[in-house]
C-alpha cells in the first residue's frame, strides 16, 4: 500500500489507479473495480493540490482509508465512498454532482460522513453534537456510514502526529469516547480493539511502551499457560468427536491498561488472567463442551453467562464461563460457533457479509441485534439540545447491559447500573413519570434501588406522584432522564406562566381598576411581537420580560387614541387623577376632568368638554356661553357624559325674589335641608317688602334641583326662583 501513497499525485493517475485496483483485487477478490476506478480518479482531480500536515499529498488519506475498507471485503460502493468520503468536506464537489457520478448510494455514504458545517452551529461542541447526530441518523439509513468513519478514524490515528498535541489528544480522546464504544455497541470487536490500542497510544505514549514491552516478555510465559490448559480438554473433545478450536485470547494494550486502573492491579496480576476461547460448529457442540469443561474443572458461581439463549444487543452470542484451573489459576472462557465468531468481531460488518444488501443497509425492525441503534435513533429525537445530546450519547455508549424481567416475563435490557426509575421509563414513559418504587423480585424497594441481572420488577406507582430534580440523579439511561428533564422544563414553564399572568394582572389592575388585561391581549401581543399569551406570561415570569415593558402598551395605546381621538391623549400620562363622575368617550380612564367655573354642570345636564392646555379636560354645560366660543375649535371638543355610577355632589346657585314676611327665610331653609341639599351660601335682601334672595347649594343631579325649585316655588310669598349661571353676591350685603 505505501509504494502506491509514494507516487502520489506526481505519477500519471492511471498508473496510480491500476496498482491501487491490483491492490484491492488482492484482498477483496470478488469486488468489482468499475465504481472503485471513477472513485479514484475524481478524488485524485477533487485532491489534487491538497496536502496533510505531514507533507504528504491529502489523497493518500481517503485512499487508505477505501483500503482499510476493502481489507475488511466490503463492496465497491462503500470503497468507492471511502476514495470520496472527504470531497464534500474539503473540496467543492457537492452532494448532486456526487449523487449524479456515483449514485445515491455513494452520495448518502459520504454525505454521512461529512461534518457539519461550522458556520451553522454556536460552537465546537454543539457542531460536534450535531455531526455526530447527523452521522446516526445517517447510519439508520445506511450502516455503512459508520463502518465508512471507524476506517476513516483509524487511519487519521495511524498518522496523527504530524498534529499539534492538542489536537492529537482531542482525537484520541474522542475516540476512546465515542468511536471505540460505538464499534463495541455495534458488536464490532476487532475495530473497536484497534481504535483503543491506537487511540491509547497517542494519549498515554509511555504506559503503552511498558505494556507492549511487558507484553512481549511474558508471551512465552502465558501461551505455556494456555497450552497446559488446552491439551486436556482437546483430548477429551477429541474422544467425543467434536472438532473445536482452542486458543488464548489475544490480549489488547488499551484493555490491560483499563483493567490496571479500574482494578488497581500490577501489569501481571492483569495478564496472569488467562482467557481462552473455543470455536465449534453447532451449538449443541457449544453446551457439550461447556458441560465437558464444568466436570474437569470447577466453574466460579455467578460467572456463567449464556449469551446464546439471550444475545447482547449487539448480536453477540456466546457461553462464558470462568473456572478454577491448575494451581487454582483463574481461567476465563468463551464457547461460540464459527459464525457467532464472526458476528462478535465483525458485528453489523459481519451481517453485512452474510445476509444481502438491501436486508442489513437499514435494520429492519425485526432486527434484535440492533435494538440499541434503533432505541438511540428514537430517543435522539427528544433531545433537542446538543449538549444534551452529546451527554446522552457519550453515556449510552458505554454501559454494559444487564437483563429484567416485567412480572409478565418479558425482558427489558438496560444498561448496569440502572434503576428502578430507569426501568419504569423502559416500559412506559407515564409509568415512569408516577413511579414510586417498585417490587423487585417481590421485595419493595425505592425507585433509586440497582438493578441486577435476572430480576423480576413490577414497578408500584401513584397518580399523585411526580418528578422532581433529585430523580435526575437516580435515573441513569438517556430515556428516562431525558423524559425526566422535559417533565421538569415544563413544569417549571407552567410555574412562570402562572407568576407571569399574576404579575401581569395585578399590574394591569393597578393602572386600570376598571376593565380587565384580557380585552387587550391581541394588541398587547402585537406590540410585543409575541405569538401566544402563554410566552408572554412565562417571559414575565422568568423575568426575562420587564412588567413595564407590557404596561408601554398601554402609554403608547393612549398616545395613539389621543391622535386619533383630538387631543385627548396630550393630557394622558400627565394627569393620572381618579375619574369624576364624568365618562369621556365610552371610558372612565383616569383623566383630568374638572367642573367649568362659568356654569357648574350637574348630573342630567346636557354637558360637552374641552381639552384645556394642561389642566385636563374642562365640562361645561352646552347651554354655557364659553362652550359657543369653544365651539368654533372642533379640535378641542370632546364628547362627555355623567358617569350614572358615581354619587358626587355638585354646586348650584339659586336666585329668588318674593315679598317678604316673617318665617320665609326659615321655611327655605327647611325645604334645602329636607331636600338633602346642603346649603353653603346664603342671603336675604329685603327692600320695601320685596325680598331678594341668592343660595349657594350641595347637591347630586338636576333632578334633586328641580324637586328642591318646585318646592321653593310653592312657599307662601315667593314670585320666583331660579338657578343662576354664577353665584351672586350684593357687595355690603349680610348673611343671612
Ligand atoms: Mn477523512
């Protein structure tokens, strides 16, 4: 492979591309060239001038990548893909021009693989985030997206060096974090391994020389080991007829290092460790040998795992046991048929290989093998927030699986370290939302109780029960916190929704006694440029919405009805009086109205107002003399009218001439406070007999006044009586 990356690009293309097709015929004999060609030969155009950091030219990388491709027998389109799989990132080739050369196929693979691009995202780790849910949505579609980036990785982490060691750690870091266990979670053993031991090798340089170096040193040590192990049970497999293959595991670095930190053992004590695998034909083989191994040695309680009966997630299908060997060495085993081999180190590839194309591109939902790609790429759908997201998926990977059970016996795989909660919400999301606890294996326990394998849960509930943010630390699966979290949003919205509309009300009540907030909600909206009354409330209520922000509305509202209406609205804001008894227009808004001097208005008299200059709004009556001058300025005039709702009291002057007698004055008197009108200015002037008299009185409407005239009227001397314009006064005169 190297002599055909050291004439690139400076040798002619068609020598390139017919040793790179020899290359791929060699170790992908059946695969067809024709696509892998064109492929070729636009990625060496679309490269041309590109560069690695390392100096070299940049097509060496997407070609060893489609050999790495080619090595592990895929088809011509995924190693076409991976010769393309950088042109929409780094060149200016776009998806249609690929789609049109390549196909849909090959435009959907690399289109898969290609990042997101930086400009639309906030920052690195959203962007990140995305690509990654990107890159999943586009595996649902067609697996070998994935299988397309594990070969582009593993060659970027073959020539990382040339990188700033920032960089070198982030994709080391990224790798062990997200590549390595997707590989895992898609039961693909042995990239998995190589994308660790790689990966260790450039964040951990010196810890890896010392493994490899031990390694090496204790290999005699350890195959003698296996050996001595082996050949009693070959024997014994040979007497029962059974072909199988026995042999020592190969250890990987990245794996011993993980076991000396995890368990905080020496190097030796980990490798000391053995563990051997045995392949065979059948299945029936399988039990036979492992009953064949539990009678020779002693097996270790609670390490039997049959993962042929119920397979991980992944596909994977194996026995394992772990038994007592010589010198009370502790053995490890693994019992499998050739093709559960290949699906345990080849996983969704080795599908692949074995069914057709059009049955694994997309996983059927038959397809059990794949339930966790399939949970991930439902619950991907709720998780809205890439740093959400990006915890959820980072945390997903990981886990190693345990098995439950409902009381009706079906199985619920969860990851270990899951709880009762998690549980809930993997059998139903409102079981989950009202969980109290659970019975487990009928045994009441709490809803942050540890499931372990094999037990039977009947999760206890009550309606009454809801979330709350402790429950975030008892749930440990994606699904559940997940539905936790949007439990908790939305419940802490409708907690700003109900303070923002009580702030808001009360505000608004405070300004506006008398009409309510909710006639003006559709203006308020548009002025604020909201869409619903409910963001309104929880804008308020979270605070990110100053109250007085809306209560603008109703200043700005105000100016507006002023233009519209006179000028009315030159005295709103200036004057915030209470009302007077007087409504102007249709509304009783608090303005400045005041009683003309000139002709004392009282309830029932026709009345009309003008708009003074600072002084609000003056009332007079339309027989008044001012309102004729006032008249001639439409533009001042205003509509009125007596607000029937309000008692308030009014000044009346009356006129009256008589002749005089004793007891007159005492009899008017007594009909104004019998009346209810309460005098305060009076006088009597008497002159030859004739009496002249003017009063100044208290009273609520006109109707009260002509009760009190006709009164006045009919008492014995009285000629006449009048209510006047102004109030009299006869300069010298005595009060009466
Ligand atoms: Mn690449």
């Amino acid at each position: 492979m190297d002599d055909i990356l050291k004439t690139l690009p400076s040798g002619s293309p068609d020598a390139a591309v017919k040793m790179f097709l020899d290359k791929i015929v060699e170790v992908n004999p059946k695969v067809q060239t024709g696509l892998i060609k064109d492929a070729f030969l636009f990625a060496w155009h679309a490269h041309k001038d590109q560069f690695r950091k390392s100096g070299e030219p940049f097509l060496a990388h997407p070609v060893a990548t489609a050999f790495i491709l080619a090595e592990q027998k895929l088809d011509a389109i995924t190693i076409a893909a991976g010769l393309l799989h950088d042109v929409l990132e780094d060149t200016s080739t776009t998806k249609e021009e690929l789609s049109e050369l390549f196909g849909e196929e090959v435009a959907l693979l690399v289109d898969g693989v290609t990042k997101i691009r930086a400009l639309q995202m906030r920052n690195r780790q959203e962007r990140q985030a995305e690509t990654y849910r990107k890159m999943l949505l586009s595996m649902a579609k067609d697996l070998r997206v994935i299988i397309i980036k594990f070969a582009d990785r593993i060659h970027n982490l073959r020539t990382l060096k040339y990188l700033e060691p920032e960089r070198i750690r982030a994709i080391a870091e990224e790798t062990l974090d997200i590549y390595a266990p997707l590989a895992h979670r898609l039961g693909m053993a042995k990239i998995k391994l190589d994308l660790e031991d790689l990966a260790f090798k450039h964040l951990h340089p010196q810890e890896y020389k010392d493994i490899a170096a031990k390694v090496a040193e204790y290999h005699f040590d350890r195959e003698t080991a296996i050996d001595n192990f082996a050949s009693p049970l070959r024997a014994t497999l040979e007497e029962d007829k059974i072909t199988a293959v026995i042999a020592g595991r190969p250890k990987h670095f990245y794996s011993i290092y993980r076991k000396m930190v995890q368990r905080n053992k020496p190097f030796e004590e980990i490798f000391d460790l053995l563990a051997i695998r045995i392949i065979v034909n059948s299945i029936r083989d399988c039990y036979h040998v492992l009953g064949q191994i539990h009678s020779m040695w002693t097996p270790i309680q609670d390490r039997f795992k049959d993962y042929i009966s119920t397979p991980k997630s992944n596909g994977y299908q194996s026995l394992h046991t772990t038994i007592f060997g010589e010198h009370n060495k502790i053995i490890e085993m693994q019992i499998r048929t050739w093709e559960m081999n290949e699906i345990a180190e080849d996983g969704v590839a080795a599908h692949w290989l074995y069914k057709s194309s059009d049955q694994v591109r997309s996983f059927s939902k038959e397809d059990k093998t794949l339930s966790w790609l399939r949970n991930l790429i439902e619950w991907q759908k709720d998780l809205t927030d890439s740093a959400e997201f990006y915890e959820f998926f980072k945390i997903d990977l990981f886990h190693a699986e345990i098995f439950v059970f409902t009381p009706r016996g079906d199985l619920i795989p969860l990851p270990s370290g899951a709880t009762v909660l998690d549980f809930a919400f993997a059998v139903h999301t409102q079981l989950g939302l009202h969980c109290t606890g659970a019975k487990i294996d009928s045994k009441i326990e709490p809803i942050n109780a540890t499931l372990k394998n094999g037990q039977t849960i009947e999760v206890l509930h009550s309606d009454s029960k809801t979330p709350s943010i402790e429950w975030l630390k008892d749930a440990k699966t994606p699904k559940a916190r997940g539905a936790i979290r949007r439990w908790l949003k939305n419940a802490e919205k409708q907690e700003s929704v109900d303070l923002g509309k009580k702030i808001i009300q009360t505000s608004y009540k405070r300004l506006h006694a008398n009409s309510s907030f909710n006639e003006h909600v559709p203006e308020v909206l548009k002025f604020l440029g909201l869409s619903s009354i409910e963001r309104l409330y929880e804008l308020a209520g979270t605070g990110e919405l100053p109250v007085s922000r809306v209560m603008q509305y109703f200043h700005a509202s105000k100016i507006k009805k002023k233009m519209s209406s006179n000028m009315v609205s030159r005295l709103v804001g200036t004057f915030t009086g209470r009302t007077q008894g007087i409504l102007v227009g249709s509304s009783n808004d608090n303005l400045m109205v005041r009683f003309a001097k000139c002709c004392n208005p009282i309830p029932g008299d026709p009345i009309i107002g003008f708009v003074t200059k600072g002084r609000g709004i003056s009332v007079h009556r339309c027989d008044c003399r001012t309102s004729e001058i006032f008249d001639t300025d439409g533009e001042r005039k205003i509509e009125v009218s007596w607000d029937q709702g309000e008692q308030k009291k009014f000044y009346v002057s009356l006129e009256l001439t008589g002749t005089d007698r004793p007891g007159m004055l005492f009899e008017i008197s007594h009909v104004l406070c019998d009346s209810g009108a309460n005098v305060t200015d009076a006088m009597i002037k008497v002159t030859n007999q004739q009496a002249r008299g003017a009063f100044q009185i208290e009273i609520h409407d006109r109707n009260q006044l002509k009760q009190i005239l006709r009164r006045i009227q009919k008492i014995k001397g009285i000629e006449n009586v009048a209510r006047v314009k102004d109030y009299i006064t006869y300069p010298g005169d005595n009060t009466a």
